[in-house]
C-alpha cells in the first residue's frame, strides 16, 4: 500500500511552430482524465513559439502537468516517455526511437501537406492520425498494442540511381 | 522619289530586323530542346574524377532528408560540397557543418577544402505580401546568379523549398548557354504522397530536372517521368 505508481509520460511537442490548437486541446481537464483513466501520471508539453500557456498542475488524484518552451533535443524527452502526442514534424523521430504516436495536424498551416503523410502512415498503422477537435476521441479508441513498428527507410537506392546517371562504377 | 526610298529602306531593314531575332528565338529554342533531351539521359562518359556538388537545403524535415542521402553517397566521388541555405534558416547549416566536421575528423582533412557553406536571400518569407515579393525575388534571383556565377556546380541536390527554384533555373541557364553542364537531382520530400510540392511540380512541368525522384508510389503513376525510389526516412 501506498507503493509509487510507475511513471508514464505523455510526451507533447509541437517543435520550433506555433500550434496553439493542440496545446489548447490538451489542457482540457476531460482530455486529462481520460489520459488518468488509462494509466498515464505525467503529460508534459512543449510549447515551442505558442502564446497560449496550459495549467500546471500536481498531486496524486491529478495528471501531472508542467510545460516548457524549447528543449536543444527533444530526443531525451521522447525517450522517457510512453505516449508522444507531436505535430507532423516530429514524426520520424518518433519513429525511429521506437514510441508510440498520435500526431495532430495544423490545420491553420497553409497548404496543409503534413497531413498526406500523417494520414498514409495511419493507415498502414505506425501511428494514430487526429486533429485538435479529434484528438480526445482518437485518446478515448486508441488501442497502442495495435501499432505497427516502423521500419526506416533506406537512402541508397536514390544514392545507386545518382551514381550510375553520372558515370560512377556501381560500388 | 526619296520618300518612296525611305519607305523602301525602312521596310526591308525592318523585316532584317524581324528575321533575325525569329531566327534566334528559334535557335534558342532548339538549345533548349536538345539540352532537355541530353539533360534526361545518363551522362555518357564514365565519370573520372569528383564532381562539385551544390547542395540546396531547406528547414527541417528537408534538411533531415538530404543529409540521410548525403550520409549514403560517396564524399569522395562529390566533391568539393557547397551548401546552401536560406538566410533566416539558421538550423539547416548547422547540422550541415556538424556532418562535415565529423567527416574531416574522421579522414584528418581540413573542412574548408571540400565543403563551404553559404546562405541566400529568400524569394519571398512566409506571409509576405506578393507587392514586396516581386522584388525580394528579384534580389534573390540576382543573389543566386551570383552564387551560381561562383560555384558553377556540376551536381545539384535540392530536395523542396522555394530556395532551389532559382539556383535551378539559372543552372539551366548556364546549360542552355554552354556556360555549365550541371546534372540537376531533385528528391521530392516524404511529407509528399499523393501531390508534388510547388517547387517539384515546376520542376518537373519544366523539364528541368534531369532526375526527380519520388518516395511514394501513387507519385510515380501521376508523374510518370519522376523515379520511384521508396522512402528515405
């Protein structure tokens, strides 16, 4: 009794943008105990250029919840955590470290091209794919268990095709 | 009589005039055809020593990208490597030095002699109005024509922003006017799957890469003159 629960993290990050919309989407108090609900201890949001500043928060009955503007890497910060809620630039990343991910595109972004690629790695199930209205309902249905991991990707076939158009022998 | 004369010259010199600049255009035209024509086939020769290389980045996941790419291809076979990045891109350059720097520390070569790095007024910054964009573009352009006149690369990588269309346009330029032979490589970003952006759409709709490369499928059956090459990330 009275033993620690484990901390779980929830990693949010919107990198070097503004995106007050997400930031604004979880400070929501039935957004954060539905995150309480399943398990999680910690969120943890980075703001990056964003005006809108969250509530902080602690205690036992509580999410815990800080914020901060920029970080020289989030990698450290993606790493301790079990749930990245991230905009599309920060997808690969997140990836590649192996965690699970919710990305939410910015729809006042214009030309919106960031949510071709949420939405083909979503389908193919690498990661859940929502937007800031979406977001508590993509939390409510997610099943992480679910996800596929992500195989990266391999540079040297563009590498072969460039070297053979100019002449170099093939390695 | 002297003004029936008069007349005469004006009209004969006029239609000198006019026949010589159709037939230029014309021969300009048919350089321009046969350089889009060579510019799509391999090179013919066997490449026998480094080629320049200009490499055109752009913010974030753009940078991330070339440099994946930069880390397969053969440092000694591009070379000396010119990067360049927007002014206000304070990021990309960094992380371009960073690569170079462990790269001279690991072959003990100085980095300065195969890779410099450089930035270029942007064409037009987010939100800006198109009334200034018309002459911040024109400076830009005159800046690129600039760095091209000094590079004078013979290997272009570019893989997005608006940066690279007029170092690309001008390279073709030079190609056209027999003043360089550059091999423009254009990779279309991953962030791209069902539409090119801006800059590889004009490329491609200007004959003016000699290779555009693509990392979804659906791409390449739109765009059936882009490679398919899978994902880089």
């Amino acid at each position: 009794m009275g033993g620690e629960k484990t901390k779980r993290v929830i990693f949010v990050t919107v990198g070097t943008t503004c995106f007050d919309a997400l930031v604004k989407a979880v400070d929501s108090e039935t957004l954060q105990k539905e995150l309480l609900a399943k398990g999680y201890t910690h969120l943890l949001i980075q703001m990056g250029r964003g005006s809108y500043l969250p509530t902080k928060s602690e205690g036992d009955c509580n999410l815990v919840v800080d914020y901060f503007t920029f970080s020289s890497s989030i990698a450290d910060h993606i790493k301790s955590a079990s749930l990245i809620i991230s905009h599309a630039g920060s997808i690969f990343e997140t990836l590649k470290l192996g965690k699970p991910l919710i990305v939410v595109v910015n729809e006042d972004l214009m030309d919106n091209h960031q949510s071709e690629l949420g939405e083909k790695l979503a389908n193919r199930k690498h990661l859940y794919c929502a937007s800031p209205q979406t977001l508590h309902q993509t939390i409510v249905d997610m099943d992480l268990n679910a996800l596929v991991p992500y195989s990266p990707g391999d540079a040297t076939p563009v590498a072969k095709h460039i070297n053979r158009f100019l002449g170099f022998p093939d390695d | 009589m002297e003004n029936g004369n008069g007349c005469c010259f004006s009209s004969v010199s006029s239609i000198a005039t006019l026949s010589s600049v159709a037939v230029v255009v014309i021969l300009i035209l048919i350089r321009v055809l046969h350089v889009i024509y060579c510019s799509g086939r391999p090179l013919s020769k066997r490449a026998s020593k480094p080629v320049s290389t200009l490499i055109i980045l752009g913010s974030g996941g753009h940078t991330a990208e070339m440099l994946n790419l930069l880390a397969v291809l053969q440092k000694d076979r591009f070379n000396p490597r010119y990067y360049i990045a927007a002014a206000t891109d304070n990021m990309s350059l960094q992380k371009a030095m960073m690569l170079e720097n462990s790269l001279a520390s690991e072959s003990r070569i100085k980095v300065a002699d195969t890779a410099q790095f450089m930035k270029i007024y942007r064409s037009r910054e987010v939100g800006q109005s198109y009334i200034t964009s018309v002459w911040t573009t024109l400076i830009a352009t005159v800046h690129a024509l600039w760095l091209m006149i000094k590079i004078r690369p013979e290997v272009i990588l570019c893989n997005g922003p608006g940066t690279c269309i007029p170092l690309c346009v001008i390279a073709f330029i030079f190609k056209v006017l027999g003043i360089r032979w550059s091999s423009i490589f254009y990779v279309e970003s991953i962030a791209r799957v069902r539409r090119l952006s801006l800059s590889g759409l004009l490329l491609y709709k200007l004959w003016m890469a000699d290779q555009l490369f693509v990392q979804w499928p659906q791409l390449q059956q739109q765009y059936p003159r882009a490679t398919y090459v899978g994902r880089l990330m």
